[in-house]
C-alpha cells in the first residue's frame, strides 16, 4: 500500500470530539507518515464553516492528488465539501473519499451543544470516487440511510456487520480489515 500512497496526499477528517489513541484513524496517522489529519480548532463544539475553512486550507496547500478519509462527521463534512461549498478548484483536486460510519446530520442535527451547520444529509452523486464503509448497528445512522447515502452518493459499499459507530469504542485498533478496503480503495484510484 505505501506506493500507492506516495501518489496522494491524505488528509484524515475525524468526527466530533476528533479521533484519540483508541480510534483507528488516530493509529493509521501513527503508523503511515501520508496521514495527515485536518485540525480543528474545536473538536468538541464543531462549527461547520470553522471545519470547511480548515479542510479547504489542506486540501489548497497540497502538493498531490488529495484522498480524503473521513469518520462520521468528517462524512458530512466531506459531502458539504463536495456537494455545495468546496471551492470548484479545490473540489476537483480530490483523487476520492474513504467514508467510514456517516452520520445522519438529517435525523440529528440540533442535539443541544452538538455540531453547528452539518445538515442537509444532499442525495447526489460525489464528483470523486468513494467507499462508504457502514456497521448493522450504528447508533448514529441506520444500515438502511447508508446504503441510501451510498446509492446516492455513487459510493462502493462495504457493510462490516456489528461494529458500532466503527471508532474508539469498537476497540478496532489499527483495524487491519479497514486498512485493507482502503488499500483496495486507493489501489483502484486513478493517478
């Protein structure tokens, strides 16, 4: 996989409350030297503006074709990204997006100190290639809307069964099976 990686930039996009030492995303950062994540200022009271001003940044400043992987709130805001507020210029720097668990901001936006401005989940095709990997029994999105969301979106899915959220709390380490869908991922993506 590390040739493959070396034609991109990859650029991490945790959730709310950003990916500590027990979220894969976090170990992946660790274990590959590609990884960059997208910081935020406020991972525990996310703003979307703050968020998309951040990730345009990276994806501006990169030297390669970027590859956006993005965990539950970094799903949405790869698809407002994508979908209706990404720089056209910027838009199309993006090689694909490695979508893990998305969170159904149409069913739970509005939680009382949660994400600001992540919502409306936009039923339209990616302008990039994407995996969307989703659990059975996700507290945050139903099996049924990601596979609406992949349909919609244009996305290859892969369903891992009971996995949760698919983050800290799965105690999924370096999650070798998701390391491997995303080697497939980016094996197949053009250079």
């Amino acid at each position: 996989m590390a040739g493959a990686l070396d034609a991109f930039t990859i650029l991490v996009l945790p959730g709310w409350h950003g990916s500590g030492p027990e979220h894969w995303q976090w170990q992946w950062e660790r274990a590959f030297p590609a990884f960059r994540r997208v910081e935020q200022d406020d991972w525990d009271r996310p703003v979307y503006a703050a968020w998309l001003a951040r990730l345009q940044a990276a994806v501006r400043q990169a030297g390669k074709p970027v590859v956006l992987v993005g965990h539950s709130l970094g799903t949405s805001l790869t698809m407002l990204f994508a979908l209706r507020d990404g720089a056209p210029e910027l838009v199309r720097k993006v090689a694909g997006a490695f979508l893990v668990a998305p969170t159904d901001r149409d069913v739970r936006d509005g939680i009382p100190d949660g994400p600001v401005g992540f919502a409306p989940m936009i039923l339209q095709p990616l302008p990039f290639p994407s995996m969307l990997v989703a659990s059975d029994d996700d507290e945050f999105v139903t099996i049924e809307r990601a596979r609406v969301f992949a349909q919609a979106w244009g996305s290859r899915l892969v369903e891992v069964g009971r996995r949760g959220h698919i983050g800290s709390a799965a105690n999924l380490g370096l999650w070798p099976e998701g390391l491997v869908l995303f080697g497939e991922f980016v094996g197949g993506l053009p250079r």
